[in-house]
C-alpha cells in the first residue's frame, strides 16, 4: 500500500481567529497514521487568511477522514476543503 499528499484550506471563523493557536492544535492532535507535511497561510480577502495544510497518510479508503474530523472540531475554524490528493511514490 502506498502513501498520499493531501492538501487542505482551512478557513478562520474570522480575521481575529489566532491562526497560531490553530496551527498548534493541528501539531499537537494529528491522528495516529497521519504525518504533518507542511502548512502555509494564505491569504484571502479582508484581512482572512486561511492555512493549508499538507499532510501524509495510507493510500486506503477513508485516509484522510480522520485529520477532517479533528480539524474541523478545532476552535475557531468554519469550514475546510480538500484541495489536492496525489499518490507518492
């Protein structure tokens, strides 16, 4: 079996939304099977930025279901969309 990117937009609440905050529960919380790749801000509009976070997990169905779900319980975060899958090699 192997292993896949997948990239994720996580979008604030709002612009007074501590990314830093969000950013360290993402560190500290990654689900067992998971690995952090990398995360980024990327800004949006109105002073709304957002983060996306790339990260590793098994090619295998429902990989990336647990890091949505821990994610999308954070604090302060509206929505998240999967932007990006790729197999590694």
């Amino acid at each position: 079996m192997g292993e896949v990117l997948t990239t994720m937009k996580i979008m604030p609440e709002s612009p007074e939304v501590d990314l830093g905050a969000i950013k360290s529960t993402i560190e500290e919380s990654m689900p067992e099977g998971a690995k952090l790749e990398s995360m980024a801000e990327e800004p949006i509009a109105f002073g709304l930025v957002a983060i996306i976070l790339n990260f590793i997990t098994d090619d295998g169905e429902g990989g990336s279901e647990p890091v949505e779900e821990m994610v999308s319980a954070i604090e302060g975060v509206a929505s998240i969309e999967i932007t990006g899958v790729g197999r590694l090699m």
